[in-house]
C-alpha cells in the first residue's frame, strides 16, 4: 500500500471516529429532547367534545400542572390516564371517548412542561408529577386506591408502571408501551453502545413484575412506533392476574380506533375486577 493510500484509509478512519462519537455524544447530551416532544397550549377542551368537565391545577415539586376531570358513572372505576411523549390533553379526545361510553369517569393531566403546566420535562420529573396526580385523586378528591384504575399510553405507561409499584391501584394498563427507553434505542441505533449512553431508562420490563394488581397490556401487531413484541415481553413479565388485548393499527390509533372489539376486550377486563 502506498504512501498515499495509507494517507487516505487513515483519513477515512478518523472521519469515521468522528462521526460515530459525534452521534454518540449528540444521543447522549440531547436525549431529553429526543424523548419528550411537548407541546404548549390546549386546542380544545372537553366542552367541545360535549362533555361535562372541571379544569383543575394541582402542584409537583413547585410547579403547577393542569388537568381534567371528566365525571362518569359514580360507580364505575376512575381512569387515570397517563400520555404519550408527543400528546396534550386536548388530543385525547378519542381515549376519552371511548372511557366515557363504558362510564369510566377520567381524570388526564399534562406533565410539566406540556400544555398550561409549567416546568420542564424529564423522567425524575414525570415520575413526581405522576405522584401528584394520585395524591390528587386519593386526597383531595378522596377516590379510594381500589375504585383508580392506572392507564398509560406509550412513554406515559412508565409512569403508570412506576406509579402502580409504589400505590396498588385497582388495576394497571398499558397501550403501547415499550420495555424500556434503553431497548427502543438498541434496536433503532444498533451500532451505538446505547445502554451506556442512556440517561432515560423507563425500565417498564423491570418493574413491572413487582406490580400486584391485574394487568392488562394493549398492543397492536401494525404499530409502527412500539414494536408488537414490547407489548409481549411485557405480558410475559407481568404477574398473574394478567391480560392481553391485541389490536390493529397504528400506535396512535389502534386502540382508539379499535372498535367494539376493542371496547369489548377492555369492558371484559374492567368487569373482571
């Protein structure tokens, strides 16, 4: 090999090195913002939707968060309902929907940093305003444990998986969601030492058999965001009393969308309790 050559190979190496540190010094100083997706603002409130609902605030290490309750049928379970990493309140109309036609009273709420709540977002802080929105429930509404029913979407049901370890709600699910933040990179970035470079964990697979309440896990086999098989290794993971409620379609809508299927499958489960 020439002079020359040799010149360009170790160029190129170099060129390499720097590239494969510079996307892993980009994944791990700017994962925070590749994780949470907040948006600001609400667009619509339930009254638009032709709901009946109280917009409340409640407080998280300081910061004040927003929220909904949206009343049901005093007798039925009270939802409450844990969002994606991209969702505000006012682009839940659909889950709410569905809640609502089985009587399910819901209480949603935006983490810090989405729509009117303040703060910033981050997996510590999820975690603590999770804990507020149970204390809200439990004690300024006074809604016993066994009547909450704890429901996260996506990245919301790590907050409804670490939420469920430390309080027993009557029940646990989760749609869509992944086992871990660590897992989703590996498969997305295989070439890069992502559980070294993870600070966001959202260990769903974990903890989530420490949890002591019926779980039921909604997946979709067409989800394009949380690959099928997270929802599986899950179920696997989960204690018995468990469930799994299939569904078609994409992440956002599968469930949604799912019809009376998949109204039917979550009717059963809730009856069950």
């Amino acid at each position: 090999m020439g002079r020359w050559m040799r010149r360009l190979v170790f160029a190129l190496l170099l060129c390499g090195m720097g590239a494969y540190g510079g996307m892993a010094g980009y994944l791990y100083f700017f994962q925070t913002g590749m994780v949470f997706k907040p948006r600001k603002g609400i667009e619509a409130t339930p009254e638009a939707w032709g709901m009946t609902y109280e917009a409340v605030t409640f407080e998280s290490e300081g910061h004040r968060l927003h929220g909904w309750w949206i009343p049901g049928d005093p007798k039925q379970p009270v939802v409450l309902f844990f969002h994606g990493n991209a969702s505000v309140l006012s682009g839940l109309r659909d889950h709410v929907e569905r809640f609502r036609s089985l009587g399910l009273s819901v209480f949603l709420f935006d983490y810090r940093g989405y729509g009117l709540s303040e703060g910033e977002p981050g997996e510590a802080a999820v975690y603590a305003d999770s804990l507020a929105a149970w204390n809200y429930l439990t004690r300024v509404r006074q809604i016993p444990a066994v009547r909450i029913v704890d429901y996260g979407h996506s990245l919301g049901g790590g907050a409804a998986t670490w939420l469920a370890v430390r309080h027993a709600p009557a029940a646990l699910i989760l749609e869509g969601t992944f086992q871990s933040v660590p897992a989703i990179g590996e498969e997305r970035y295989p070439y890069l030492p992502i559980r070294r470079l993870s600070r966001i964990t959202f260990d769903n697979l974990e903890r989530i058999g420490q949890v002591r309440v019926p779980v039921l896990i909604i997946h979709s086999r067409d989800d394009e965001v949380i690959p099928w098989h997270h929802g599986r290794a899950l179920f696997d993971a989960a204690a018995e009393p468990k469930s799994f409620l299939e569904t078609r379609g994409r992440h956002h809508t599968s469930f949604s969308q799912g019809g009376a299927e998949a109204e039917a499958g979550l009717r059963r489960f809730l009856a069950s309790l």
